[in-house]
C-alpha cells in the first residue's frame, strides 16, 4: 500500500496518501475523509464500501476535484490535504484548471444517478458530444460518429437514433449505459464509479457490472467501485478499503477480505447479507447501532460504541480496559496474506480465534 515497486522502484497509477477532506460548518468540524491512503495501478479495480457517511463519495469526489475548496481562512468549501497522485502529479497542489484539464479526460466519474447527471434539456447525444469536444479538437460530426460508436459499445440498441433522444427516453439502465458512455468519450486512465447499480433491478445490475468489466479490459482504466453492495466489490474488485468514520479500518486483497475478514465491522458487513456459498445457520445479523456523526467521531477507535469485543480488546491491552475508547488504533498488517492492514486493538492471533469461533457462523 503506497509503496514503491520492489523491482522497478515506479510508483502506482493513482497513489493517495493521507487524505483529509474536512469541511467548516456552524454546527462544528466535520472530518469527512480523515487521512485515508490506498494505491492503484493501471487495469485494477478497489471497492471502497462502507455504510453511508462512511466518507466513500467524499473521497471519490475529492479525486476529481469537484469540492469546492475552502478559502485561506478555512471558510467556504473543504479543507483538503495530503497527496492525490495520479501518475505522479499531485492534484490537491494543482491548479484548478489544470484538475479541469485532467477531469474528463485523463480520469473520469459514472455518478450514482444517471437523472440527475444528465442533463434534462439536452439530448444525449449532444451531452456526450461536448464532452469529447472539451478535450478534443475536431468538427462536430466527428464527436458525434464518436458519440454513436460510444452508444452501441455500451449496448445500447439503434444508437443512431437514440442519439437524439432525450434522458428521460431512456431507461433506468439505458441511463446508466449512457453515463459509462459519456465517461469513456476520452479513454479515461482512471475511472471512477460512485454507486453505479443503485436503483437498478438485479438482472440490469448484472449487465451494467459484466459491461464496467469488459469496458476495463478493452480499455485498461484503473477502477474505483464505490458501494455499500458488498456483492458488487466480490464481482469486481481486486483489492477492497472498508471505510468507517471517515477513516480505512480494513484494507487488502478482496480474496482475503471476505474469506478472512480482520475487522469487527468488517464482520458485521458480512454478517449482514445473505451468502450463497456457504450454508445457512443462523440468521442474518445486523449490525447494533447507527454510524457516527462525523463532526463528533467517537474518541480512540471510532467503531468502538458499536463493537461488541471491547472488553476483549481491553483485557489483552497494556494501555488498560479501555484502550478503545481512548487510543486510536494505527492501520497494520495482519498476519495473513501480503498487503492486508487492518485497523484494531485486537491483537492478531485473538481476532483470528474470535472470528473462527463467534463470526463465522453467520458468515
């Protein structure tokens, strides 16, 4: 996790490293995004899940630049540090024109509502033409051959007449297709998906993900998945950030984030959705509590009001019984596979145990 290639000593595609997004408000400081790092490379796909106000979209949207920045007096707009590089330049230092240059371009979003990001009054065509007109110089009729060629990629029927066609002539997934459309005009390096099946019914889910999967291999983006599906990040992704007030509480491999799962909420993630590849014995478990708010996270580890292992944790500290409520536990390795980090008091060999004999059941 960003760091440098052992062989070749090249730094990743995108490299994040501690990210903070925070924004003023009357109410208080909200941390939205407090000090998040991940990497990835050209062809990969991270899921970023987590409940909602976890700091998922926060962080997407910090990515490409679209937070309106706070002014030097921390008023106005987000507060924003650390290092985003995307094939080594830093875009929380750039310009804004110059993340404008980028945006569209060399990385790109799908939004999570298709209605809402399209334009009502315009036809989709025209949409998806200036888009590719804003970072290329060619005639019209050009953008709009790119246009159609677009369309019919992304499965869309006739995409020679339903160019002209308006949002709402769409479907809920035609939509969607139309959103992919558009972000891939100019062969984005870095995409970027915030909640691309919400909404969708299971069978135009199924489509729209075996479609991103196509897209990436055609195209070679690097891939970011932002969901609450867990079932999504499992079809998708290679290696997977479960985010908690604000913060990456696990992170590594998919493969062992859901067979051998560290953290307690990461549990509870689990814990909390049907599973078709083992045996239903017990029902499903939701987890306690709701998620904090982000302008007064809970102090030390910032699950801890609704984990259920804190006298666990307690009894194995030095720090003392309540090592969760006053200390905040760091991001390290697990003693599993290679570049899975969690972030628990729990040492490892008692998490392994409590999971093997109190999890996995529901799992």
């Amino acid at each position: 996790m960003n760091t440098e290639d052992a062989r070749t000593g090249a730094r990743p595609f995108l490299d994040v490293r501690d990210l903070h997004v925070h924004f003023g408000t009357e109410d208080g400081l909200v941390k939205s995004v407090d000090g998040v790092s991940f990497s990835l490379e050209r062809g990969q796909t991270l899921g970023i899940v987590g409940e909602s106000g976890s700091g998922k979209s926060v962080t997407s949207l910090s990515l490409l630049g679209l937070h309106k920045r706070a002014d030097r007096k921390g008023k106005g707009g987000a507060r924003i540090t650390g290092e985003i590089l995307l094939d080594g330049e830093d875009l929380v230092s750039a310009e804004p024109a110059r993340v404008q240059e980028l945006r569209g371009n060399k990385m790109a979003m799908i939004f999570q509502d298709p209605l809402s990001a399209l334009h009502p009054y315009f036809t989709v065509g025209s949409q998806l033409t200036e888009a590719y007109r804003v970072h290329n110089k060619v005639s019209k009729s050009a953008a709009r051959k790119r246009a159609i060629e677009m369309l019919d990629r992304v499965g869309i029927p006739q995409p020679n007449s339903r160019v002209d066609d308006y949002p709402h002539q769409f479907s809920g997934g035609m939509r969607q297709r139309a959103m992919i459309a558009m972000s891939l005009m100019c062969d984005p390096q870095l995409l970027i998906a915030d909640e691309p099946t919400t909404a969708l019914d299971v069978t135009v889910q199924a489509q729209i993900l075996d479609l991103m999967r196509d897209l990436q291999k055609e195209f070679g983006s690097a891939l970011i998945i932002i969901t609450h599906d867990l079932g999504v990040v499992a079809e998708l992704a290679d290696d997977i950030m479960v985010m908690y007030g604000g913060k990456a509480v696990e992170y590594g491999p998919a493969k062992a984030v859901f067979s051998s799962p560290e953290h307690p909420y990461a549990w509870g993630l689990l814990g909390s959705m049907p599973r078709l590849d083992r045996p239903v014995l017990d029902r499903l478990v939701p987890i306690p509590g709701n998620p904090p708010s982000l302008i007064n996270v809970p102090s030390g580890c910032s699950f801890h009001p609704r984990c259920g292992f804190t006298e666990l944790c307690g009894r194995y500290s030095a720090i003392g019984q309540d090592v969760c409520s006053t200390t905040v536990p760091e991001l390290e390795p697990t003693a599993g596979e290679p570049g899975h980090l969690v972030r628990c008091h729990l040492p490892v060999e008692v998490r392994r145990q409590t999971f093997d004999e109190q999890i996995r059941t529901h799992l």
